[in-house]
C-alpha cells in the first residue's frame, strides 16, 4: 500500500511537483572539489559538498551581486563556495561571509545571502527538495524500502546497476513509459523483450490516493514465466516493478523522474537483483560500469525516438489532463496509465502547467548522449578520457607493425608483426566505435533491423 502524502494539494493548493524531493545525482558521480550545476523544475542550482559539515549543500544558482553562476565559480581555501566575477563567498547556510571590495569591518546584508535548498543524501544518491527548506522536514524520502544500505554496498545480498539521462520528454511521459508493462516485447524487442512473448495484460489496481499507487499483474512477464509482478507508483516522480523469478533472482525496475524543464527530465534508472546463487552478481560486476552503460542506452532510445513526437500529438489533443479521454485504452494492459492520468486530475496537475513544448527535435539532437549522459558521469567520462589516448597508441601500434613486417620480409617474424598489427587495427577500430557510442546514438532501434 502506499502511504498518503505529507501535503494532499486537494488541500493544500499547493502542487506536490512543487513540494517534493528529487534525486539529482549519484553520489559517485559528484566531484566534491568542485561546484556542479543542474536544474530542477526551470531553478538553476549549485551544488557543492562542504567539507566542514561533511555536508552537500544546493543553492539557487546566481550570485545576489551580479547574478552570474556561481557553478562557475570554486571552493576556496576554506572549503566555502566562491563566486568567479568577485570573489564574493558563501558558506553552508548561504550566508556571504566575505566581500572582498567592502571595507573591513564593513556589515554584510541579508541581501548578500543565497537561497539554499534542503538537501539529502540516501542510497546513494543527493536529493533536493524542491520547495520551501522549512517544508522539507514534512515530506520523506522517496525511497525503495527493500534496498537497505551496508557499508558501501546493500545489505540482504542485493546487487544493484544504476544509470541515468536527460531525456527530452517529459517527467509525466516518462511515468507513463516505464509503468507501462504491455510495451516491452514490441518496443524493446531484440533488446530486453521478444514480441513472441506478448500477450493479453491483465492488471489489477490495489491501491490509490494522494501518494500514488499500486497495481498487481498475476501472471507476470514473459506469459507468466517469470511469476507475478507488482507496480509502485509513489508520487510524482518514482515508481518500481518488483518481482520474484523462482530459482533465479528478485528483480526489481526502478525510475526516478526528475523535472528539470518543460520537455525535458532527468531519468535515474535502478536495476536491483536479490540472486538465489551468489555466481550472477559476481559476474556483473566484473562488466565496466560504462560498457553497461552503452546498452542501457541502447534500451532507452528504443522508444525515445518516438515519445518526443507522441507528448507533441497529446499536447495539440488537450494536455496530460485530457489524456484518458484523448487516448483509446481498451484492456486493462493501460490500467497504470489510466491510474497515473487520475492522480495528475485527482491530486497534483502537471509539473509546468500551461507551459507549452519546445519543438521537435531532430534525429541528430535525440540520439545525442555525450552532454545527456556522458559528460555527468564519472565512469562514462573517465573512458572518454582514455578510450582517445588508446585508439591514437593503437594506430601507431598497428602503422609500426606494417613496417616491422615490410622490413623482415617474407619470414616468421613478419607474419608475426602482420598478426600485431591486425590486432592493434582491430583495437583501435573498437576504441572508435566506443567513443561514437559514448557520444551519439545510432537512431536505428534493434527492432528494426533485419
């Protein structure tokens, strides 16, 4: 069951999208050295950890002097954040504590301060709440209750694989993606479903109100191969799947859909497995965190080609208000989309209401991975770094090779330089072929290929 919101905005009046925590980074993703910016909901932040508190701190992203970034700016010798126009510095709390052009002794205004954000940190991620900072104490964490930490892993033998991407949709198209269970073997055929495995969707709705949702489909996956299967929708931005394939594992599908601006959104995606053998764990985690990267990309481009356009057509339609009427949902596989659209009409609207859509984008721009991924990832980022480095020593390998074998002449030694070439030529034709990957998309879903 899900619990009832802090704050019922039938109530309130105000938006829950608007009184909210949101995840905005992997913890292991932030640099603690540096200011790191993001946006949430159209609000520009800064993020920096204070090292006297042991603390990450959120500011609104603008100096009260000039109103420049202060993402651009650095951590100064006493681990305050500074701003790169003047100087000016700010602690934990957001107040100014030093104006370089002011006189000593000179007062410093409240109007010198920062707005600062409530922030939090738990598995594994920093969250931001999105309102008042007084108000934050008043809503919990959205957290999946199973994973519980230890240490720097997860208690009760859970193995968990994180990712994340801006993505240019919506949060609310998103939502409607991922709960959607009936689109896996046709969307992601050849990827993560098989279309030979679909079929009717029976689901039941088990729970509704402020705080979301919950839903239940007996059968489960793959025609019931893999038992059944429950939906959490915990309002507005996280919902899970969660279920047991006897003698193999627990498998849970988690997103967070966090809102950063009309049109686009930032999508944590968690893939926790409870393995009944210890054997699968230790095998994943054996694959480079980038190289699992790649394919989830793969994954959420099957239908990111599409979505972009689908939220425009809805939008001419009537809005995500009109949506149960303005799409046709006649079997109970829509049961989740039809719960999501009721919470938004019942309890808390959309998250940019009478905001219109960016245009559309192009092919180039949604296949796009490096600024929605790559460059915010410390793993992804670090084998850009040295994916380059080695195709360059890879070429050379390979040139110097052919010479060894022009020079040696019909002999073993040649056939040997030739075999070392080819394998450096093979190397570093790899290296290419990752670095494309690390930064764009092909745009042609697996499918759809022959």
């Amino acid at each position: 069951m899900v619990a009832p919101m802090a704050t019922d905005p039938s109530i309130s009046g105000v938006s829950p999208w608007r009184q909210a925590w949101y995840p905005v980074a992997y913890l292991r993703d932030l640099d603690p050295r540096r200011p790191t910016a993001f946006t949430l909901l159209e609000q520009d932040l800064v993020l920096w950890f204070e090292a006297s508190s042991q603390r990450w701190r959120a500011f609104a992203d603008v100096c009260p002097h000039r109103l420049v970034p202060l993402s651009e700016g650095r951590l100064n010798g006493a681990g305050e954040l500074e701003c790169p126009y003047h100087g000016w510095t700010f602690n934990g709390e957001g107040h100014c504590t030093a104006i370089p052009q002011a006189r000593d002794g000179s007062r410093i205004s409240p109007r010198s301060d920062c707005r600062s954000y409530a922030t939090a940190t738990a598995q594994g991620l920093l969250f931001v709440f999105s309102g008042d900072a007084a108000a934050a104490a008043d809503h919990p964490l959205p957290l999946v209750p199973v994973l519980q930490e230890q240490g720097q892993g997860w208690a009760d033998g859970w193995v968990v694989q994180d990712t994340f991407r801006d993505l240019p949709m919506d949060a609310l198209t998103l939502l409607e993606n991922v709960l959607d269970v009936s689109h896996v073997p046709f969307t992601h055929h050849a990827t993560v479903g098989r279309r030979e495995n679909a079929g009717p969707v029976e689901l039941e709705l088990t729970s509704f109100g402020p705080g979301g949702f919950t839903s239940l489909w007996p059968e489960g996956p793959r025609r019931g191969k893999l038992g059944s299967q429950t939906t959490t929708y915990v309002a507005p931005g996280l919902m899970w799947h969660d279920l047991t394939a006897k003698g193999f594992a627990r498998i849970l599908t988690v997103v967070y859909a966090t809102p950063i601006r009309r049109g686009v959104c930032r999508l944590f995606a968690r893939f926790p497995f409870q393995f009944d053998s210890p054997w699968p764990g230790r095998l994943l985690g054996l694959r480079p965190q980038w190289l699992q990267h790649l394919g989830n990309h793969v994954v959420l481009e099957d239908d990111q080609l599409f979505l972009h356009w689908q939220e425009r057509v809805l939008e001419q339609r009537g809005g995500s208000t009109a949506a149960v009427r303005r799409f046709h949902l006649p079997t109970s596989a829509d049961l989740n989309i039809r719960a999501l659209h009721d919470w938004v009409n019942r309890y808390g609207g959309e998250p940019f209401p009478g905001q219109r859509l960016p245009p559309r984008e192009g092919l180039v721009p949604l296949m796009e991975r490096y600024e929605a991924h790559t460059r915010h990832c410390r793993s992804c980022a670090g084998a850009h770094r040295r994916l380059s480095p080695l195709r360059t020593a890879a070429g050379g390998v390979a040139l110097l090779a052919l010479l060894v074998a022009a020079w040696c002449g019909p002999s073993a030694w040649a056939a040997l330089a030739l075999a070392a070439a080819a394998g450096a030529a093979a190397l570093r034709w790899q290296c290419q072929r990752w670095l494309d990957q690390l930064r764009r998309g092909s745009g042609n879903p697996p499918r759809n290929r022959p």
